[in-house]
C-alpha cells in the first residue's frame, strides 16, 4: 500500500489504499500509524465511501492509544454521520465507554438515555443495567436501586441484564433488611433465571426470606407484589463494502480492493457490548 501511494499519489484508488494500509496497522496495532492514515482518508477525501467508515475505525484507535478526547470526538462526529443507522448505535454504546473512561459519567447517562429512546426491549434492559454501573461509579447507590427496580416490568423477563440487575437489587434489600423485598426478587429470579443454578439459589433464598417477613407478599411496587406471571477491539474496525454494489450516484461499479477482507455491510461494524448479548451471571452465594 505504501508503494501504490508513493507511485499514485492522486489515483481514484488512493482512499481505498489509504483505508487498506490503516487498517493494517490497525492489526498489527499500530494504532498512531493506523489513526494517521485513517486522519488523511477523511481530510484529503471526505466524500470517498471509505471516509464514514475510516471515521469509526478512527476513534478506534485514538481509543486504543489512550487519546480518548479525540476518540470521544470523532465517535461523536460518527453517530451525527450515521443517524438512523445500525452503526450509529454501535458507536453511542462505544462512546459510553469512553465517557465512563474519561469520568464524564453524567454525559455516560445521557448518551445511555439516547440510546433507550425508541429501543427494542432487550436493548433498554441492557441501557438501564448499564446506567445503574454508572450510577455505582458516580457512588449513587440509591440512583442504581432505582435503575434495578425500574428493570422489575420489564420484558424479556429471563434477559441476562434483567436477572442481573434483580440480583445485585436482591443483595441490596438485604442490606437494607427488606426480607419482603428481597423475598419478591429472589421469587422473580426463580421464574424467570435461565441458568439452573442461578434459579435454585434464588430459590434458597427466596423461601428464607419470604419466612422471615412472616410468609407474606411483597409489599405493593416490590418484586412479586403485582407480577402478572404464573411461575476487543481488534475485530471492530469497519470492513469494506461489498465490491459488487455500486455508490450511490455512480454509472460504474465500485472498484474491487485487492486482499480485500472479510466482505460485510460498511454500515454494521461489530461492537465491543453488543446489545443482544449474553452476560455472565455466577451463582449467588
């Protein structure tokens, strides 16, 4: 890549070589060669079909040396470009990251209510987990209480940050010496846990506790008190777009890269949380 652009300084091809020998570095972690030659793309060829994913691939590296300012800066400058896409979700949840890094925990909770609005359910359960870890940061206990109680009505019931957050809300009645509260919890968790043994500790404790509160059922807004039921970042950076599809407002196809990676839609790059995944949940003590 370094030849081609030394020979072809100008070439309708140099943005393309310049994507392909940043991303290189990029693997090689080289992440300051990799941002200076992800920086040129954009200022010398903003309009190139690689630019918008340079500007991910950017902030990736800035991240990945420790300039998380700049980082900061060009995730912001990346979701403006990509609103109303997959990848500008991505890059609000990759920017949370940053935010809790840099200690801008009150730009965390916003971004995470930015990514809430107009959200599938799994994707707020994780937003709201995510919001109480920042809440815990910020040593507002009370604030994460809220966040894990507000995740009680919730749907998915058995979605791994919904039993999650009921968790760490059952220890917290009980700190508090809520035995109905953290009864009703327990009996949530063991409806609802998809992991077995997740399920039988909350199940232990549940009985406990629902003992010492003399039997009876969570008080009304508690866990069980109105329930309706009977019972990386090295694989981020952005690829190129399929060579078969043409840009948009052009009479002849994209150019084909040579080596070109792993073909997959420039508009869905892979993120560090993703919203659907699991999480480890261990068994409770």
């Amino acid at each position: 890549f370094e030849r081609f652009l030394e020979n072809f300084p100008t070439s309708e091809d140099t943005a393309l070589a310049l994507f392909h020998k940043a991303g290189a570095h990029y693997t090689l972690k080289q992440f300051e060669l990799a941002a200076k030659s992800y920086q040129r793309l954009i200022d010398e060829y903003p309009k190139a079909e690689y630019a918008k994913a340079a500007l991910f691939n950017l902030a990736l590296a800035y991240k990945a040396t420790g300039k998380l300012d700049r980082a900061e800066q060009s995730y912001r400058m990346y979701i403006i470009s990509a609103e109303g896409e997959p990848s500008g979700k991505d890059a609000q949840w990759e920017l949370v990251e940053v935010q809790k890094e840099r200690k801008n925990f009150r730009e965390a909770l916003e971004t995470l209510e930015r990514i809430e609005r107009g959200a599938d359910n799994e994707t707020v359960l994780e937003a709201v987990f995510r919001k109480s870890e920042v809440l815990l940061m910020m040593d507002d206990r009370d604030g994460a209480v809220l966040a894990w109680q507000q995740m009680l009505p919730l749907t998915p019931k058995n979605n791994a940050f919904r039993i999650k957050g009921l968790i760490n809300l059952g220890e917290e009645y009980e700190k508090r010496k809520d035995d109905c509260g953290a009864a009703g919890v327990y009996e949530d968790i063991t409806r609802n846990a998809p992991q077995g043994n997740v399920a039988q500790a909350a199940r232990e404790r549940a009985k406990a506790f629902r003992a010492s509160c003399g039997g009876g059922k969570a008080p009304k807004g508690k866990a069980g008190a109105d329930s309706d039921e009977s019972s990386g970042d090295l694989d981020k950076t952005q690829v190129m777009p399929d060579d078969e599809e043409a840009p948009k407002g052009k009479g002849k196809p994209a150019k084909k890269a040579p080596a070109a990676p792993a073909k997959k839609p420039v508009e869905a790059p892979a993120k560090k949380a993703p919203k659907n995944k699991e999480i480890n949940i261990p068994g409770m003590n």
